[in-house]
C-alpha cells in the first residue's frame, strides 16, 4: 500500500473505511486530521490505545475544554443540540454530574425493564413485516430498520401512540444530515425538545405516588429525581432527547449494517438460520456482537477534548485537542482479533468496543441487543429467502462523521402472508 496516509472521508471511503484504517493502525495509530468540517482532531486507532481513551479521565466529554475558536467549537457534537439547550447531557459531561445523572437514569434502564419490554419489541418487528411481506420488495431501512427502534424508544419513553408520527418525522429529519432543508436538524430537534419539556410537565403533574407496573421511562425520570436527588425539567429534557437520539440512529444502522453483512456473507447467514429454525438462540446472541465488531454503527466514539497534556499510544496530545477513537478501526485490529476481517457469527473472546468503553459505555445497550437480535431472528425467520435486490456497489452510506449506516437496503424475497 502507499506510503501516503490514505484520503479519508470521501464517498469511496464511506463505502469502506476499513482499508484506510488498516493503514492507519500500522502507520500512524494517532493520526492528525482535519475533518471535513476544517476542524482538527487526533484519530485513534488501535484496540489497546481506543480502551486508553475511553477510559481516561484526563479526557472531558465537556465542549467547553475544546480550545478550538468559538466557530470550530459550534463544529463539534450533535447538530442543533446547542441552540436548544440540550448540552447537559450524559455524552458531553463529566463526574461528578456525570455520575449523578448516570446513576438516576440507570435506574429507568434496569435488565428486569428491557426484558419486559421484549413482547412489545417483537410485536413491532412483527408489525411491520406484515406491512410489506406481500409485495415481495421492500427497503429495509426506511421501512424497517429505522421505524422499529424510533416506536419502540417512543413507547419506552412514553410517548403517546398519537404522537409518534410526529416523533418519526423529526427523526427523519435529525437522520439526513444535510438531505433535507437548511437547518432542518436544528429545527426538528427544537421541536423534540419543545415537545419533551411539555411532556415532562404533563407528566409531572399526573405522576401517580406508587409506580405501575411497567412505567414508562420518563415518569421513571421524574420519580427517580424526586428521592432528594433531583433531575431539573432541562436535565430530564436533556435526557430523554438524548437517549432518543443515541438509542434510534445506532440502531437503526445497526439492523441495517447487520443484515446487509448477513446477506453478503450467506454461509454465516445459512447457519444462523439453520440455528433459529432449530430454536437455539446462542448463535443469533454471539452472532449480533460479531456484526456489531464487523461493521457497527457507531464508526467514531463521540468527540472527547484534551484537560491537560496526555500520551496515547506515544504520541503527545495538547490540552484543548480532539480526541475521536475510532472504534470500527479498534474493532478490527489484528492485535486483538484473530482474522478481524472475517465475520464469524460464532466468535466467541469478542471484548469489541462498539458499545464504547469506561464510564460512557452504552447505557442502552441490553435494549440494542434485545432489538438487534429480535429485528434480525425475526427477518430471517419469517423472510427466509431474503435477498439484497441491487449490487453492493450501489449502495450509498449516509455521510456524517460519527455514525456508520445506509441510506437504502433494497431487498427482494418471496411474497408471503
């Protein structure tokens, strides 16, 4: 290969980053880039240096460490998070109140509450298979992978039925990154936001004194902050947006990317469905991590900004600088993984970092898994002869920095009830 550092972040990139990365991780493992927004940042990607990262205290979560210009500072986190009000957030602070609302939330976000919540989850995955079995063609994104997770956070959070489809809209929105009108981001997350705190108060004011069964997670907010501890209306505001927001796209692409891997690697396919139709799920569970290792959802670990002067895998890191892991780059490093370029469903010494590492690690990710595995079991299950209906190099992936997925996944299958 070239003794060039590789062009990074093109759309030949963007269909495979991970020639490029492979370069990366054996030439220059902390890499100085300037990213397409002009911003600079330091690109981590080796396995044992992205555990480091993310797991380094010295490294804030909290913008205001970035020193960047006031303009390159508007260039970094979500879109639209800023002008809203929406910055206090569990991906942009740190301990202590960090940890203060991590743990309030954790309480809404138990093990026991996911599992309740997976009759509900494949009543969905169900649901929307029977709207287009019959046609035999569908696009498995827009009518499948991103549907799915958006009513099924929308219901967990409690969201009204009548007010979903508005929810559905704005995510659309938030999901095109520059396809839909100027400023539209911006916008639709003011309105989610505008329509949470309104949520919130509403709620607020009808809380029962005892919790029902299966409450929803806002009014767990609200009761969790009401034991002396309390999440403020902009916190729990704050907080509801950002699970929507962390919780719909991740997933969205990672029912996207893990079934267009599946269908592109049909012996590994063959076998988790021969496993399925024998009713033994151990595969379908390793067999999810190893998609999400494989190819993820999450390319870069949300932004992180030097405290201090620091060393990562020997190179010195000024206070102020970005920091972005790259974590598809970490998953597929050959110090870690045996054939990391391989998709093995069965893999089983799999500590991938797609779910991120240390104190930010995913605090949804019993829900992603319950998704994952129910959107993908039932796919296969119930589509068996599911086929890609287009040529792998026409696929597009949606630009962005963080995150990796498709805009369409076109498939094709035998009609069926």
């Amino acid at each position: 290969m070239h003794d060039q550092p590789p062009t990074l972040f093109t759309r030949e990139f963007a269909s495979d980053p991970y020639p490029a990365y492979a370069w990366l991780r054996e030439h220059a493992p902390v890499h100085r880039t300037r990213l397409p927004s002009g911003v600079e940042a330091w690109l981590v990607t080796r396995y044992a240096d992205a555990r480091q990262a993310l797991a380094d205290q010295r490294l804030s979560k909290n913008p205001a460490h970035h020193a960047g210009s006031a303009h390159a500072k508007g260039k970094t986190g979500i879109p639209g998070e800023r002008k809203a009000e929406l910055m206090t957030h569990l991906l942009n602070i740190d301990p202590p109140d960090h940890t203060r609302l991590r743990r309030l939330v954790s309480k809404a976000f138990t093990p026991r509450r996911v599992a309740e919540f997976a009759p509900r989850v494949q009543e969905l995955a169900d649901g929307l298979i029977d709207g287009f079995a019959g046609r035999g063609t569908a696009d498995l994104i827009h009518e499948f992978a991103f549907p799915l997770p958006i009513y099924a956070i929308c219901d967990l959070l409690g969201v009204p039925r009548e007010d979903q489809d508005d929810f559905r809209d704005w995510a659309a929105m938030m999901i095109r990154h520059g396809k839909g009108p100027r400023g539209g981001v911006a916008r639709s997350v003011k309105m989610m936001r505008g329509y949470l705190a309104d949520l919130i108060h509403r709620k607020r004011e009808a809380l029962p004194a005892e919790p029902a069964l299966g409450e929803d997670l806002i009014s767990a907010l609200i009761r969790a902050s009401d034991h002396g501890e309390h999440l403020t209306e902009n916190e729990a505001a704050a907080m509801a947006f950002i699970l929507l927001f962390a919780g719909f796209e991740t997933t969205v692409n990672l029912i996207g990317n893990g079934t267009y891997a599946l269908l592109t690697h049909p012996e590994q396919r063959d076998l988790l469905q021969r496993s399925l139709a024998e009713g033994d799920d151990d595969l379908l569970e390793t067999g999810v991590e190893e998609l999400l290792r494989y190819d993820g959802p999450v390319e870069l670990a949300t932004w992180r900004y030097a405290t201090g002067p620091l060393t990562i895998g020997g190179q010195d890191i000024a206070p102020g600088d970005p920091v972005l892991v790259v974590l598809a780059a970490a998953d597929r490093d050959p110090e870690r993984f045996a054939g990391p370029d391989v998709l093995d469903l069965a893999r089983r010494d799999n500590q991938h970092v797609g779910y991120g590492h240390g104190i930010h690690y995913c605090l949804g990710a019993p829900l992603a898994r319950l998704e994952g595995q129910t959107a993908l079991a039932t796919l296969l299950t119930r589509l068996p002869d599911l086929q890609l209906d287009t040529d792998p190099a026409d696929l597009r992936w949606r630009g962005g920095l963080i995150m990796r997925g498709l805009r369409t996944l076109p498939v094709r299958f035998t009609p069926g009830r």
